[in-house]
C-alpha cells in the first residue's frame, strides 16, 4: 500500500513540486491526513472538504489521485479493496449499505465451506436504495451480490467491524443469519444455512426476538424456529415467541418436499434428514 505516513517526507515532496501554489500544497497536505488507507475518496466528498472539481481534477493530472469511474478517485499506487470502497459509501455517500448474510457470518467467525474461486461479497440496502456505477463495475477481485430488501429494518442489528485501519458496518450473526434465509432456496443452499445455524450458540435471545418482531418475511420467521427447534439451541427458551407473526397458510420452498406440520412449511428432504 503506498502513502505517505512522514509528514516531513510529504512537506519536502510538496515544496518541490514547482507548480503549486502554497495554498495547493497546504491542501494537499490536509488530503494527505485525512485520507484512510486503503479507501475511496468521493468527488463529492471532496468538494465538501474544499477540494473543487478543477483542484481534484489538477491532483489527478498530477498523478496524486487516480480516477476509478465515475465521481470517486484512489491514492495513486494505493490498493483499494472492496472494503474500502464500501467505506466511502456508508462514511462519505452516507447510504444504509452493509455487509450481510454469509459474509457477514464469516467475518464473525461462522464460515462452514471453503470456497474456490472468486468470492462472492453479500451487500444489503433497503429496497429502493441503487449503489452507484463506480462501485458495482470496478474489479474489486471479487464479486458483488447486491441484495435489495425490506424485509428488516436498516438500522437495526448492524455492528462496526474494523478491518486494519478502517471501520465498517456489518450484520450482527443475529441479523446476518435471517438475511441467509431470505436468500434461500434461490440463492443460498438451505442444508449449509442450518449447518452454519448449528454452531451458532451465543445467540442474544433479545436482538434475535427484536429482529423476529420486526421482520415482514413469515418464509423467513417460520424458518428460523424450524431451524431452532431442530438445532435445540438453548437460547430459544429465553425468547417470547408470542409476538411473532407466522401468517397464514403454507409455505412451500421446494417441490417434492417434506411437509413440516408445526411450522406449515415445505422443506428439501436433504434438510429434514439431518
């Protein structure tokens, strides 16, 4: 990662680029001290700090800033991963994005398979929120699965997970794994959701109720309690399951399935074997 952590190093750097004016320099040096490693920096967060489009458009033809689409830049020579552009939208774009499902469940420590190739990296955003161009096309080294949905609301479970020098918001295992239910069967395999479902013993009774409570999926509400009372996890009898909706009438999610009576559900077999 290239930047410049000596502030003398960059004072000399500035003094010698002729073209400069004092007040560029001096700009360039606040740029410098603001900027997180490893992130994206917005156009229009720039010009809200004072660096106008000409100015952002001087650094770049200086070679200070590079271009990566439309409206954001990277330190030149700086490696950004996804991580770092994701910074920049929920910091800088301020959008309710966060990191969620699987992913999220990986970083808290869940992850059940290893797998080959190219990752796949699950963001969520309320429905109607769009992720800009820049981001969805840049080559991040792995792939981006932008999940729209309402299903919970957006600022409840999410947590500050820190990676090096930068912060980001995530999904509580809580939240994360009722996201992987609401992915299934079309997205997500449901026997590697309950594998994962089995390990995942420190629940918080409260979270998990309030996040239930709110929830408008009953595919995904009635999944959870089957998955819980299969996985005779502890903490369920800390919940009040009084005050969760289930709606009406069944739910299949497969065809050819086994026929859940309790939870007026449909599941693949492979699941009602284990």
């Amino acid at each position: 990662m290239y930047f410049y952590k000596n502030i003398l190093e960059l004072h000399y750097i500035c003094s010698n680029f002729g073209s400069m004016t004092t007040n560029t320099s001096n700009k360039l040096k606040k740029l410098f001290k603001e900027h997180v490693p490893g992130t994206v920096l917005l156009a229009s967060w720039l010009e809200k700090k004072g660096f106008s489009y000409d100015l952002q458009q001087y650094y770049r033809r200086s070679g200070w800033l590079e271009n990566i689409g439309t409206g954001a830049f990277k330190m030149s020579k700086e490696y950004v991963a996804w991580e770092g552009g994701l910074f920049a939208l929920q910091s800088q774009a301020k959008l309710p994005v966060h990191v969620g499902g699987l992913t999220a469940l990986s970083l808290h420590g869940y992850a059940h398979y290893f797998r080959l190739g190219e990752e796949t990296i699950y963001l969520f955003t309320p429905a109607q929120i769009k992720l800009p161009t820049w981001f969805i096309q840049y080559s991040w080294g792995a792939k981006i699965k932008h999940i729209q949905t309402s299903i919970l609301p957006s600022d409840l479970g999410l947590v500050a997970f820190e990676d090096k020098s930068l912060s980001i918001q995530i999904a509580t295992p809580e939240r994360a794994i009722l996201e992987c239910l609401y992915l299934t069967p079309e997205h997500l395999d449901l026997v590697e959701c309950y594998q994962v479902f089995e390990g995942m013993t420190n629940i918080r009774p409260k979270l998990m109720q309030q996040l239930l409570e709110a929830c408008t999926s009953v595919k995904v509400k009635r999944l959870f309690l089957y998955m819980s009372h299969k996985a005779k996890h502890q903490w369920l009898s800390f919940m009040d399951l009084s005050g969760i909706s289930l709606g009406k009438g069944d739910r299949s999610l497969v065809k050819g399935g086994v026929y859940i009576s309790q939870f007026h559900i449909s599941i693949p077999k492979e699941l009602a074997a284990l």
